[in-house]
C-alpha cells in the first residue's frame, strides 16, 4: 500500500496544556459509569455504589474465643471456686444452654455463652476427672476473659462499607456477614485498546528486519485488566485513514471507552488526529507540556465516549495511561479517590533542563530511617521499554523546577 501524506495541522494549530490541566479536563468530562446489582459470587474487585449497614450486632451473641470450660467468675476467686462439676456442653451454632450454680459447661470456640457464665477458662488450664473439672493450681484468671461481647464490634444498623470502596476479600466477608445476598455495584466498562502502524507485528506472526512486535496493545491491557476492566479487547490498524475511519467507527458503536497508541504526532502519517474529527470526536486537548508523552491526545464522542490517543513510543505511552487514563476510568467508577496521594523522596539528585514535567521511572528502596527512596531508572529514550522491567512506577517532577536534589520529595504513580 502507498501512503498518501495528509495536511497536517500546524504546531500553532495546536495547544499545549499543563499536567493538572489534563487531568482537570479529564475529569471535567468524563461520564460516570452506570450501576448495576449483582450477585455477591460477582461482585468482587467491582465498586461498591451503596452504603452497607450491619444486619445484626457483631458478634451477635457473647462469644467464647477459647476451647474450655464457661463459669461465672467473680472479681474475688477462692481456693473453692477452682473446682466445678461438668453440667453439659457448649457446642458453636446451638442456642445458649444455662448454667447452674457451682457448675461449668464446656465450650467450644465460637459458641454462644451459655447464660450466667461470664469468663472462659482455657482447656489447657483445666483438668477433668469424673464429670469434675478442676483449675490448675496458680491460675489466676478474671471475670469477661476470652469472651467476645455481643456488639463489642459494632450495633445493628452501624455503617459498615462506604460506596465507592472496591470490593476485595475484607469487603466480601463484611457483605456476607451484613447479610447481602446481591450488591450495587459500578458497571466496568467495555475497552477497545488499538495499536496503529504499519510497522507493528504480533506476536507468533514472521516478522522483517525493518518491523518491531506490538507490545503497546499488550502492555495497555494488562494495566487496564488489573485496573478493574474486565472487558478489554485488542485490535491493530495500518497508517491507513480509510482502514482507521471503518475501524474506529465500528469499535465506537460497541465500545464504552478507546485507548489508541500511536499515530497522533505531527508526522505525515499520523493521520489519527483527523480521522478522529471526521468521525465527530470533539478534541478536548491535544499535547501535554510533559515527558515523555507530550503528544497525547484526548477527545470525547458525540456518544459521550471518551477517547485516549496516546503516543506510541512505549515509555510515552504506559506513562500517559497510568498518569490519566487509569485514574479516569477509577472516577467514571465512581471509586473513592485516595486524598492523600503516595509520596517517596529521591534516592539521589536528578537534573532536567527543560521547562516540561517530568515522568521518571523508579525503583524502591527504604532509608535508614524508614523514609521509602525513589532510585531513578531513566530510559535510553521513550522506545526503551525494556528498562521499565522492575520499577514499581514513575514520580512526577514540576516544570518549574529543573534541579532537584536528593530528598526531594515527588508523587509516585504504579505502574
């Protein structure tokens, strides 16, 4: 196929924004996802959309946390008191037996108390002979030990989870627990990730000297899926505008959210920009003051469907899905933003003489007195995926700044 070069824009056709510009107009016009109730079996990993109260107290009855015997304890223990005839047995999940005077019932761990008994003595500080069980010599032990009181937790109709939290194995167990056979939840959008280029080869496929693998699409996925995207599709088109229209416009109609990479620069062939407007996508921004990632673009449908083009060198592109895409995605989730972002100082002083931000890759280590350090990886250039291998993600570096010394304090992003 041969290429036909399209008029391009001019660098003053164009606009460039401010990071927190970006992430401000993201956020300005990004749609919430709608809610949906599911079952509890499906609801983990999703965003809770309701506030869940407790069913019941916790725990909901005296509860021993001990294998013994049930008494009632006095503050003032005797030589009379160590001694106690066995009046039957406590089993978890039966309802509370009573105890008679001078007497003791045996009990399990999670069973109710029985009634009267106030104190747990452990089975290994006991000893029973003929339907006696004795204390041994020395034990001291005191009224309400090895007893979980009822409400002691919480009380019926205290909040338990708050909506917007994501659903993990702790919530699970709270859902159950409050009794929620079925739960709100955010509805996880369906993703298209899209490589372009005539130079991108999958993987299994012969590949010519003058080619490199498509690793964008794969990259892009896996953060998107362990993001909470469950539904992510890859697709790969040519610098082809006619191949990009019919493309784009079918994954528009069954799609939720595009992630594009590549094509969006201001070669003769990054003909994505105006495929994207002859398709009726609205520009909201086009380049970022930033690098890498300058070139990064981000539009909406006139569905209301936001579109990601992010530039196709791989460092450029995994750093713009991870500084605006994943966190776009947890806001249209409606995901309870984190209010205190994670900071780590520089294990050594960096350098950077141009008035752009700057995303560096680092790895982790802890100082002497526990301050987590920031090890910077830098990359040969944006192509040079292969050195992102091991660090935990990139900090952010102001561009009102060009020195930073060691202990300079920055926002870390994971990968």
């Amino acid at each position: 196929m041969t290429k036909v070069p399209t008029t391009r824009p001019t660098e003053t056709d164009n606009f460039r924004i401010s990071v927190t510009e970006a992430e401000q107009l993201i956020a300005k016009n990004l749609p919430a996802a709608p809610t949906a109730t599911v079952s509890l079996a499906e609801a983990n990993q999703h965003i809770l959309r309701e506030a869940i109260s407790a069913e019941r107290d916790q725990p909901p009855f005296h509860r021993a946390t001990m294998d013994g015997i049930a008494i009632a304890a006095s503050e003032a223990q005797t030589d009379e008191t160590t001694r106690f005839s066995v009046a039957g047995i406590q089993a978890a999940g039966q309802a509370a037996a009573t105890l008679p005077p001078d007497c003791c019932i045996e009990v399990m761990t999670g069973a109710v108390m029985p009634s009267g008994a106030n104190t747990v003595i452990p089975i290994e500080r006991i000893a029973v002979t003929n339907g006696i069980a004795e204390i041994e010599p020395g034990y001291a032990f005191k009224p309400g030990q090895f007893v979980h009181r009822r409400g002691s937790d919480h009380h019926q109709g205290d909040p338990l989870l708050s909506a917007g939290i994501r659903i993990g194995p702790p919530e699970m167990a709270v859902l159950a627990a409050a009794g929620k056979a079925s739960v709100q939840v955010s509805v996880t959008p369906k993703v298209a990730v899209i490589s372009t280029g005539d130079e991108l080869v999958d993987v299994g496929l012969p590949i010519s000297d003058s080619q490199i693998r498509s690793s964008n699409d794969r990259a892009i996925a896996a953060a998107l899926q362990q993001a909470g995207a469950n539904d992510v599709s890859r697709y790969s088109y040519k610098d082809d505008p006619e191949q990009l229209r019919n493309g784009l416009r079918q994954l528009l109609a069954t799609n939720d959210i595009l992630v594009l990479s590549g094509g969006v620069s201001m070669g003769k062939y990054d003909y994505l920009p105006q495929v994207l407007a002859e398709l009726g996508i609205r520009v909201i921004f086009h380049k970022i003051t930033q690098r890498p990632g300058l070139p990064m673009w981000f539009g909406m449908s006139t569905d209301n469907q936001p579109v990601f083009a992010l530039p196709g060198n791989p460092v450029s592109a995994l750093v713009c899905l991870t500084r605006y895409v994943l966190p776009a995605i947890q806001q249209s989730l409606q995901a309870s933003s984190n209010s205190t972002h994670e900071q780590v100082a520089l294990a050594q002083p960096l350098n950077f003489d141009a008035e752009l931000s700057w995303f560096v890759p680092v790895t982790l280590g802890y100082a002497a007195d526990g301050r987590t350090l920031a090890t910077p990886r830098l990359t040969n250039t944006s192509g040079d995926f292969c050195a992102l291998s091991g660090t935990v993600g990139f900090i952010e570096l102001p561009r009102e700044t060009n020195d930073f010394p060691a202990g300079y304090v920055a926002r870390l992003f994971r990968w």
